[in-house]
C-alpha cells in the first residue's frame, strides 16, 4: 500500500478533529509523521515516501525563506532525536531532514 496525496492532506489536518483550535503545521507534521511510523499496512520504502512528502507539505509555508526552512528542519530534528523510541523509521526521518537542510 502507498500513502496517496489525499491521505497525506487528510493527516494534515487532523489536529482540528482532536481539539486544537488553531492548526500549528509542526504539531500537524508530527502527527503525521507519528501516524505513518504507527502504519503497519505501509512497507519501509512507502513509509519514508510518505514521510518524505509530510515533511516537504510542511516545509511549503517556509516557501523561499532558507532560514525559515532550516530552523523548521532543525525543529524537526530536535523534536525526533529527543523522543524515547527512535527505530529505523525516525532513523530514515532524521536522514531526510539532513538531506533537506543541506540542499
């Protein structure tokens, strides 16, 4: 199974469904994350896919600002490498960021 486009920006926009009032793009881009890494239907290859795309939706509100998009890049590396369960998942995540921030 793949995660589509659509599944993607159904992810996106479920913090308004458990209860936050105003949409905050990291937290919308963590739950994704979180719920993609919690997909066990997804092979490791559609997973990284997948997070490949949340996190270049995420990266969009930054649109030509390089400082801007590195310190949400950061952000996200921050928040990844601070969690107590870090498996090949958030190891491919955090390999993607660096690929990001060095481009």
């Amino acid at each position: 199974m793949q995660w589509e486009e659509s599944q993607v920006e159904l992810l996106w926009h479920l913090s308004p469904l458990h209860g936050y009032t105003a949409m905050d793009s990291f937290t919308d881009c963590m739950d994704a994350l979180r719920a993609i890494s919690a997909d066990a239907s997804l092979d490791p290859t559609n997973q990284f896919l997948a997070a490949e795309r949340v996190i270049t939706r995420y990266l969009e509100q930054a649109g030509s600002n390089i400082r801007k998009r590195r310190s949400m890049l950061s952000k996200l590396n921050s928040e990844i490498a601070a969690m107590d369960e870090v498996g090949d998942f958030w190891s491919k995540v955090r390999e993607i960021i660096a690929q990001l921030r060095s481009s």
